[in-house]
C-alpha cells in the first residue's frame, strides 16, 4: 500500500502511530497549500491547556500556491516565541534535557520554506523516537495505482484532532490541572517519556 500523509510541523502523535508500522511516509510536495492544518501549526501542553504554536508564512494563509513554494515570514519573531512556550511547557518533564540543547538548534536556524523547516522538525523526530522508515517527497501520484493508495491526509485538523482514537495515554507535566490532553505533538510524548516513546507509537 502507498501511504501519503501530510507534511506537518512536530507532527502528531495520531501522525507517526499511524507511520510507525510502514517502511515508508510519502509527502506530496507539490499539493495546493491548504490553511487552518498542521503543515504549519502544532500542539503542545501547557499548564492552562493546549497552546497552538504556528509558522507565519509570507503572503498570509490564504494564498494560491503549491506547498513547496510557501515561504516562512520573519515579520515577527516566532522562533523566539516557540521555543520560550517549549521551555515553559517542557522545562519540569523528565526528559526534557536530553534533548533541549539539539531542540534548540531547529529555532537558531533561518528557514526560508516552510516545508524545509517542517521536514527537519521530522528528520530530528525519526531520529530521537528511532523512527524506522523512510520520509520521501513525491512530485504527484502519476502511475500509481488508484486502488493502492492510503491517503491519511488531513484527516485530522486543528478543530478535530483530539477526537482521534489513539489509545495512546502516558503522564503529562500539568496532567494534575487540565487531565489528560490526548493527540499532541509527539514532542509532547517524546519530552515525558523519553525513550519509551517508540513503545507508545508501535
């Protein structure tokens, strides 16, 4: 079966559990860049709830253009506020400095597309969860087979992503004030359980 998912920022949890098992992500490159999604946007934990973290994009999130196109914007510092919102949010988990130092690397670094930045927040996931597949970008589905593709893409969004049936539950930094938050960023998995994120995903 050909897998395709959508690019994503610090992709989901719901994201890679589906993945986990395949020997290959196919993300289609060249697809219309589609607003109010994760190729830009993520979910982190905070002590009040979920804070929804994007990347600004030139030209606003309602421009024509093919995904490989659209360009970051630098008009506001949203590095600075991503990572400040990761330290508060991640600073007290237990595995949080295991890879603070790497992590912080990914918001010192200028990205001029958003899907270089999105494929990076993945490289640097597969390689801390010890992701066993391989992420390929795809120009289109020319010569595949119909019957033989699994579209996973945007099947869940911003408005709906809680309501995925994952069955993935592991201990939380502010659990005790906004029970359990399911279907975060995996960075939320990663940073409470550490190693034993593969586990949860298999």
């Amino acid at each position: 079966m050909f897998q395709i998912a959508e690019i994503q920022s610090f992709p989901s949890i719901i994201w890679y559990k589906d993945s986990f098992t395949s020997s290959y992500i196919n993300i289609i490159a060249c697809e219309n860049w589609r607003k109010m999604n994760f190729r830009n946007r993520y979910m982190i934990a905070g002590s009040n709830g979920v804070i929804s973290l994007s990347v600004p994009v030139d030209q606003g999130r309602n421009q024509k253009a093919v995904l490989r196109d659209v360009k970051i914007s630098y008009r506001e510092n949203w590095q600075k506020v991503h990572w400040v919102s990761i330290v508060s949010c991640y600073n007290r988990s237990p595995f949080f400095e295991n890879y603070r130092d790497e992590l912080e690397m990914l918001f010192t670094k200028k990205w001029n597309y958003l899907l270089d930045w999105d494929i990076e927040t993945i490289f640097w996931l597969n390689r801390m969860l010890g992701y066993p597949g391989e992420v390929r970008l795809v120009d289109d589905l020319t010569g595949i087979e119909p019957s033989s593709i699994s579209d996973l893409r945007d099947r869940y969004l911003p408005k709906n992503y809680q309501e995925a049936d994952i069955n993935v539950v592991y201990p939380q930094v502010f659990e005790d004030r906004t029970g359990f938050l399911p279907n975060l960023s995996t960075l939320d998995l990663l940073c409470n359980t550490g190693p034993g994120a593969k586990k949860y995903l298999q």
